[in-house]
C-alpha cells in the first residue's frame, strides 16, 4: 500500500477540486476517538425568522481568530494537539502537490449518524477573503459531499468522503459551487475539519 500519492485525485480543473486518500495513515483511528472524545462539541443554535433552531450537527471553532457565522459570532477553542498534527499533514500534503495554503481556523463538525447533516451553502464570508483554498479532512463514516452549480450550467455531483481523506476546495470553489451534506440512511460516526485562513 501507498502512504503518499502526491498529486491526489483531480475531480474538477476549473474550479479546482482535489481528493487525496490516506491523509494520516495508522494515525487516523486514533485521532478520529481522540477528538470525539477530547473535544466540547457544540450544538448552538441559529434564529430564523424568530425562531432558535438547534443546528442538526456539534461543532466546534478551533484556531486563532474568532469567526461570523450565520449571523454569530463564535469564539475559538485553542489548537487540539491532535488537530495540530492533522493541519501540518494538511499543509504538507497540499505542497507535496503544489498547492501553497496556509490556515489559521478550522471549523469541527460532527455528524452522529446520517439524520445529522449541513444544508447547502458556500463558505464565502467576507473574512475568509478573496477566492478562499478550504481543506476539508474527513474521518469515520463515508458519506458525500453534494456540490452543485450555482448557476445550473452541469448537474449537481457527489463526491465521497471516505474515512482519512483530504478534499481540497481550491481558488474559485466558493463562487462557482455550493455544497451540502445531505442526510442519508445510514449509522455511524462522522468527523470533518474545514481548514480556512480567516482575515483578523
Ligand atoms: O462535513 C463536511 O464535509 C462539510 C463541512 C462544510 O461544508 C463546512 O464546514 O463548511
Ligand atoms: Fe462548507
């Protein structure tokens, strides 16, 4: 088996779209019980119309700057070691293919089975800046990423997720594309980090 395949797996050129498998290796059970067991996992809740709703997923804001969500504000929880060493594989394995990015937040989410989900948006908020590079690793469960095109030029597509992948959305993503993680028939645990640079 091979522990590094540089150049991952184009999906989309323009935007670019990359996956890259085994991200951490040996190390990603571990890491995948670590934090669901080390971290506080959040369920805030968002107003519409009024109204709270519970988000249907936990999460937590890591990094160094505090982040506008929704409307919210949220500050962030100091670097987890385990998160640490994920991020430096993150950046790594971006420039082992050429991809220079550099991340100073990373937004956890937790998916406890295949009613937990996250409706379709893009990560575009004014902070992240211009034509933000996001770096989504997963670990646990599979499930797919639905991404379609904001302004219906091809079908809407999935793309996997599996357990210690590493998807980067590059340059272009945000503003072409939005994104969701539907809910889906299935049991299982399921981890993401998002990696952005958020503008102080
Ligand atoms: O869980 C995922 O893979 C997607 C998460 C996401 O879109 C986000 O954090 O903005
Ligand atoms: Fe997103």
């Amino acid at each position: 088996m091979t522990s590094t395949t540089p150049d991952g797996e184009r999906l989309l050129t323009s935007p670019c779209l990359i996956r890259f498998p085994r991200l951490l290796g040996d190390e990603a059970d571990g890491a995948l019980a670590r934090l669901d067991r080390e971290l506080d996992w959040q369920r805030p809740s968002l107003r519409l119309f009024g109204r709270d709703h519970p988000i249907p997923r936990r999460q937590v804001w890591m990094g160094d700057a505090a982040y506008r969500y929704s409307g919210r504000d949220f500050a962030p929880t100091p670097w987890h070691p385990v998160v640490r060493t994920i991020h430096e594989a993150v950046v790594a394995r971006l420039a082992a293919a050429g991809v220079a990015a550099r991340f100073n937040s990373v937004l956890l989410n937790r998916y406890d089975g295949g009613t937990d989900r996250m409706g379709w948006h893009c990560d575009d908020e004014p902070e992240l800046g211009e034509a933000p590079l996001i770096a989504a690793v997963s670990l646990g469960t599979e499930r797919p990423l639905r991404f379609r095109w904001k302004d219906r030029r091809a079908p809407a597509f999935n793309v996997a997720l599996p357990h210690d992948s590493l998807l980067l959305m590059g340059a272009g993503t945000q503003d072409a594309l939005e994104h969701a993680l539907l809910p889906r028939r299935l049991e299982g645990l399921r981890l993401s980090l998002t990696f952005r640079w958020v503008h102080p």
